[in-house]
C-alpha cells in the first residue's frame, strides 16, 4: 500500500470525515485508457466461500454496461409495485421496474446513449403539499446523471428537460476520454417533486471503470456496488411514501442495502474488498461502522484521493454522499455488526441501527494486497491560484421563519428561494472560482453542485490539506465552509446548486448561474 493519512494523523489536523472531502494529487498516470467492454469479475462462489455463501451472499442491481464505446439501453420510470425487503411496495417509481434501479457501468470515452420512459401513474399528489415553483404536473419526471463531469445542454446532463407522462426523451450523453473511474448516480431531479420521486425509489448507480480498475479486477480483488437507502411506509406498511416523518420507526422506516434488508456479506479471512458506497436517500444521515473492521477510503464522490485516509472506525455520508472504501476481511472468521451509529444533523436524529452482517468465512486469503488509489486522473490544486475578487463569492444558506416547515419558500440561499427565471452569476470557461458558504441555519446541509466538482480549502476557518475533489460537501450548522472550483469546459446557463436533503430543495435551497 503506498504512502496514507493514518487515523490519528487525520483526527489530529482538526477534521473529522466530514471535512475530508479532499482532493487531488499529482501522481503519474500509468495505465492507458482502452475502450473495451469492462472486465466484471463474478461473486466469488462455492470454491471460495461455500455453499452459504452462494446462497446468501449480498446481490446487486442487474447490470447494463457499454459495448465497443457505447452504452445502448432503455429506461422506463413507473409506479407498478415491486418487493424490496420481502415485501410487495405499492406505488413506487422505479426503473425498469426493479429496486434500486440498474446499475450503468462505462468507461471514459463512451457515449450514453439512454432512451427515458415516463409511465408514472401512482403521484401521491396528495399526500403533501407540493413545492413545485412553478406548478408542476405531479407525474412528470426526467434523468440527472448526478456527479458526473458531462455536459449540461441539449441532450446530456439537461436539466430544463422535462417528460410528461407517457413522453419519452432520448439522452444522448458523451462521457470525457479523462473522466475519473468511480460510483456516480442517476435520479429523478423536476424542482417540486424530487424528494417524491427519489425518495420511491427513483434512482440506480452508475460506475465509470478504466484500465486502472480492470487492474485491480485482474488481481482478483472483489468490488463490490452499495446503495444504502431508507424505505418509508404509509400506516398500511405496504404503500411507500417519500415522507420521512416515521424515520424513528423501525416499522415504517426500512434501512435496506441494495435493496435487502439485514443482508449477509461475505469475506474471507485477510481479504481485501473495495466498495463502493453511496447514500441514496433523500435526507437520512449515515455514520456506517463495521465491527471488527476499519476502512480505507480511496476516492470520494467518484474521485480518487491522492493518498488514501486509513484505519477510519465510522464513515459519515450524508444524502448523495459516496465513498469508495477497501475493507480487509478480520483474521477470525465469524459474524461481525454493520450499522449505523446515532447522528444528529441538527434538527433530525438518525437513529442506531445494525442493517447487515459481515461474514468473514472461508480459507484465508493469500493474494496480493490492493495497491491503493487510482493515480490515472490526477486532479489540480487549486489552492495555489489566486482568485480575483471578482471570482470570490459568499453562498449564504437560510431559513425564512415565517414560512412553515413542507412549504416553498422555507429555505433560502442568498436570501431568496428557487426562482428559475434568475442566473445568480455568470462565470467564465478557463477561470477559477473561490466560495465561501456560510451557514446560518441551525442544522448541516450538504450542498451540491451540477457539472464541475470542486476543492475544499477550510472548514470553520480551519485548512484543509488538499487531497482530492467532491461534488457534495457537508456545510456545518452555524459554519463556514470555503471552496473552489475551475471551469475547464462545458459552458451552459442552467448550472444548479443546492442541498441533497431534498426536501430542503423543493422547499427552495436551490440556485442556478451560468458558464460562458
């Protein structure tokens, strides 16, 4: 394993993983892109984990992965009911009709090319007041590919694109020959009705992989895909709602992985196993810990860090938050706790709770180690610009007291809400940006930007160490946090900002600018 930030030294320069979101480094590239399907190494079977194991190790999401350079697919939102955790939901918005929806695995240089469905019938109009500004039909939909560095015009990464019910839009979305490998997502993102349709289920996985993970494939190191959701009943335990009012209610708020609820998830004794992990609920808060075991993070919302950040006992992930992790199976084989410890965001607890158990079992492993973090996509740190006054702005997130909590125009940035027809800056292609966000509310948000990642500089007036890009970033409570972020390409007038707890989106903590 090269060089990392040891546990202690990482606690002890005044950041917690929550201010790790680091970026960058400059190690030589040293593997070269191809554009060969990728190399998908099978869960490991009876000959290395037993029979169990083959029985009941954790699934993932079907697949659907590029060809020759292209990904070809069709998806299809609807409300037909489908079993998550051994139950029949009623009413949730899926794709493809499975829970959570497939996973999309390309590479650098493909093109995307995904023909969009709305079937959407069950709304659930009704079940609270909409946000929507303006009014929106309450089944209308559409694809953000959140998280990934692609273009935001015409037929990509669009967000003025809109699919009625029963429409269809053909995205048609190039991914960059020097895009990083890692997880990214794609969710359902109108203003008005994200927290409705994602929090139903509207959202799956996307992995970009390259030489570098076809490498650590061809090592026979396991990686494996976790998407860590809640899923919120109505009274009936049957009908899911979006509504995470019951989130205290072991009955009528379910913590799955992909999809399962308390799944066995099987290592051998000393093995080396890379998950990728991402936090694909509306608003819950994670603080995952792993009995027995630490984590080494590699990468961080689908970018590599320079150095990995080692030995960590708990990893916070906030709404939309990712990490890639290796975790090394313990020396004595037996059942070992995943769970979530307590967190308080401010104004909601998340509450403790085991949602599955490691099961280290199986002949010892005796492979190579994982080598660390991908060096092939190096990152630039920014922090050695220096930004015009011209480039430096302040981002203040706050709450309107006199609107009520579940009403447009309850939370603000920059003192107003959402407005769609106001571009709050306009920045230019080539330039660096310096933002400071300064938070006057009483609880975190983690806040996220479309198109371009960026680089923390300090938290609460504290350095941090550069060591990699985010593209959601926690602001802490009553807090500053600064940024920055340079427009290498993609120019376009409707770049969006806002909090991934989404019903403080649809409540109003959203902006737009432009790059020009």
């Amino acid at each position: 394993m090269p060089s990392s930030i040891k546990r202690r030294e990482f606690l002890e320069s005044g950041l917690t993983i929550v201010g790790a979101s680091l970026l960058g480094g400059s190690l030589a590239a040293c593997f070269r892109e191809t554009t060969t399907a990728p190399v998908v190494i099978p869960p490991a079977g009876k000959d290395l984990l037993g029979a169990a194991a083959a029985a009941g190790d954790l699934l993932e999401p079907p697949v659907i992965k590029s060809v020759g350079g292209r990904l070809t697919t069709t998806i299809t939102a609807s409300t037909n009911s489908v079993s998550i955790a051994g139950r029949t939901v009623l009413q949730p918005v899926t794709y493809n009709g499975v829970y959570p929806a497939p996973t999309l695995l390309v590479r650098p240089g493909d093109l995307i090319d995904l023909t969009f469905n709305n079937k959407i019938v069950a709304d659930q109009a009704g079940t609270k007041p909409g946000y929507g500004r303006p009014p929106r039909a309450t089944n209308q939909t559409n694809l953000h590919t959140h998280g990934m560095h692609v273009s935001p015009n015409g037929k990509a990464d669009n967000m003025a694109v809109m699919v009625d019910a029963n429409g269809s839009f053909r995205y048609q979305i190039p991914v960059p020959a020097n895009h990083p490998a890692g997880l990214f997502w794609y969710h359902a993102h109108v203003h008005g009705l994200v927290t409705n349709h994602v929090g139903r289920g509207a959202a799956g996985m996307i992995y970009v992989s390259n030489a570098y993970t076809d490498s650590i494939a061809q090592l026979g190191i396991r990686h494996r895909l976790m998407s860590l959701q809640q899923v919120y009943f109505q009274r009936d335990g049957k009908t899911i709602t979006f509504d995470d009012g019951n989130h205290l209610d072991p009955n009528l708020s379910l913590s799955v992985i992909n999809g399962a609820l308390m799944p066995d998830i099987y290592i051998r004794p000393g093995e080396p196993q890379v998950w990728s992990l991402i936090n694909a609920s509306t608003s819950a808060f994670y603080m995952l810990r792993l009995e027995g075991h630490t984590f080494d993070i590699i990468a961080e919302d689908g970018f590599p860090y320079a150095r990995p950040v080692t030995g960590l006992q708990t990893l916070l992930l906030p709404s939309a938050r990712r990490y890639e992790v290796v975790v090394r199976g313990n020396g004595a084989p037996g059942r070992y706790a995943l769970s979530y410890d307590e967190f308080f965001q401010g104004v909601d607890t998340w509450p403790q709770k085991n949602v599955g158990t490691v099961v280290v079992d199986g002949a010892a492993w005796t492979g190579p180690s994982h080598p660390g973090v991908d060096p092939t996509t190096p990152p630039e740190d920014l922090s050695v610009y220096k930004v015009k006054k011209a480039q430096q702005r302040t981002i203040t997130l706050s709450v309107n007291p006199n609107v009520p909590e579940g009403t447009f125009g309850r939370f603000q940035i920059n003192g107003h809400s959402w407005d769609p027809s106001f571009s709050e800056w306009t920045s230019a292609l080539g330039s660096v940006e310096e933002w400071t966000f300064v938070n006057t509310t009483e609880q975190d948000h983690p806040m996220h930007v479309h198109t371009n990642p960026f680089q923390i500089i300090s938290r609460n007036g504290v350095p941090v160490p550069f060591n990699g890009y985010a593209d959601t970033v926690l602001v802490p409570r009553f807090g500053q946090l600064v940024v920055r972020t340079k427009y290498t390409d993609f120019a376009g007038d409707l770049i969006l900002m806002h909090c991934h707890i989404l019903d403080h989106e649809d409540m109003g903590m959203m902006i737009r600018f432009k790059i020009v």
